[in-house]
C-alpha cells in the first residue's frame, strides 16, 4: 500500500503544471492554466515573436507514450481539418519529456459555462439552433473521415454569434481500430471505454448535449422521485421524436444528413 501511495505522489509530481511566466519551446510564454484533461494539459500562451495568444496542449509526463501517442494523433487530426470554426493547428514540439500541441486561442464561454455559470435557459428553438449551428461543425469532421467522440457541452465554444468545436483528443478516423492501446503495459488500465468509431457515436453525444440544454430550465421538484427525461421535460413530438432516434430509444438517424434535416424542419416551425 505505502507503495502504492509512493507512485500515486510521484505521478502527481510529474503532472504539476508548469508555473505562469515559464517559457516553453524558446517562445511561448504561459499566461494561464485553461484546463487540465487525463491525458494533457492545456496552457494559453503568449507568442514573443508575434505577440499572438495560442492554447497549447502538453502530453502528461506520467502518461508516457500513450499521452505522446494521443497528442501526436490529435495534431494529425487537426491538420485534416479546415473550417473556420475548428481548431487551427499550429505547431507541434517535443519540450522537457512532453509533447507540445499549438492552436489557437478561442476566447469566450463554453456552453457548460453558460449553463451551470452564467444561467442560459434554452427553449427548444435556442437548443435547435445551437444544435444547427455545431451540426455544421460536426457534418465537416464527418466529411474529412472522423468522428469527434467527445461532443459534450465543455466542448462547445460561443462567441458572440459565432461556436467553436474544440478538444480532439478522443477523435479517431470513421471504422478505426484503436491502436494507441497496444502502447500500454499488461497491468495497465488507464483508457476509458470507448464507443465504436461511428457516426451514430457522435449523434448519441449530440443527444446529451441538447438535453443538457434543454435542462437549463428545468426546476426540480423538491422530495419528488427521480423520473426519466420524457417525463421531467415538457417537449414537443417532434423534439421527443429527435432525442428519442440520437439516444437511440427509436430508430436512430442513419446519417448526419437526415438528423440536420428533421431538426432543420422543426426549427422553421417553432419560427412561426
């Protein structure tokens, strides 16, 4: 046990962030910490030779190999991509035993901040165009060969009018085996399961996205039994229509086509 607790407090060590001001890869100052994952870290940082302000992600040291290999393939994935309201990939260095991952910076709130921070009610026609709005994101990733796997609402950037898809960590090509597992030791158990590498993925997340949305205005009733989502939410057919086939409660969506389609529809409706 004492052994145990001995490589608990040196992983911990190893993974303490860097300090602000420390200089990383000769030119990048760090401002901030932004967040910290399993796998990486993720530091803004001030570009010396531009002044620019970038969101650099640094592979865990107590990760090894597995955090190199996710942060090499998240940089990959980036470069595939080219929309505007993804990501940017920038640079990629080795620095101190870690792996270094340059984007842009994207200042504003994710939806996770605006619903538990700032207290943003979404109605069904806000949920459908928040939701329309990362669809156009979503169906681009899809298009390159890839699905997100980790669309939830921290994930999700707003902007004035105008939301960001960040963190591709988990992304993986359409119908890919994972590989990055084989780079772990047999005791070792330190990946989460995954869902397969399928659009039908991405669509399920989308489905516990809106209904995170659609709970921002939900007041509970105090001493009152837990009940199921169709029961605590008062919707629309057509919105119980739509998260019933993205949770897969009816016959799921069998494309991102058809789902931007049908919720498309019910937005124009909910205008009248």
């Amino acid at each position: 046990m004492a052994f145990e607790r001995w490589r608990g407090f040196i992983r911990a060590w190893r993974d303490y962030p860097f300090p602000e001001g420390a200089v990383i890869g000769g030119h990048y100052t760090i401002e901030a910490l932004l967040g910290e994952g399993s796998y990486g870290l993720t530091y803004l940082c001030y570009d010396s030779r531009n002044g620019a302000l970038f969101a650099i992600k640094q592979s865990r040291p107590s990760k090894k190999a597995v955090g190199r290999a996710l942060l090499a393939r998240e940089g990959a994935i980036l470069q595939a991509m080219d929309h505007p309201n993804i990501l940017k990939y920038r640079d990629y260095f080795k620095y101190k035993g870690s792996n270094w991952l340059v984007t842009d910076y994207i200042a504003g709130k994710t939806l996770e901040d605006l619903i538990f921070d700032e207290q943003i009610v979404y109605g069904e026609r806000e949920c459908l165009a928040t939701t329309l709005k990362l669809m156009d994101r979503v169906a681009h990733v899809h298009s390159r060969g890839y699905v997100h796997l980790d669309l939830r609402i921290p994930n999700v950037i707003l902007q004035n009018e105008d939301l960001y898809l960040i963190d591709f960590g988990l992304a993986v090509q359409i119908g890919e085996a994972d590989t990055v597992p084989w780079l772990l030791k047999p005791r070792e158990k330190e990946l989460p399961e995954r869902r397969p590498p399928v659009i039908a993925s991405d669509l399920y997340d989308v489905g516990q996205l809106m209904l995170f949305m659609l709970y921002s205005g939900y007041v509970p009733v105090r001493g009152g039994a837990e009940r199921s989502w169709r029961e605590e939410l008062e919707l629309s057919p057509g919105m119980l229509q739509i998260l019933s086939r993205l949770l897969g409660e009816q016959e799921t969506y069998p494309d991102t086509a058809g789902f931007m389609r049908e919720a498309g529809k019910l937005y124009k409706s909910l205008l009248r």
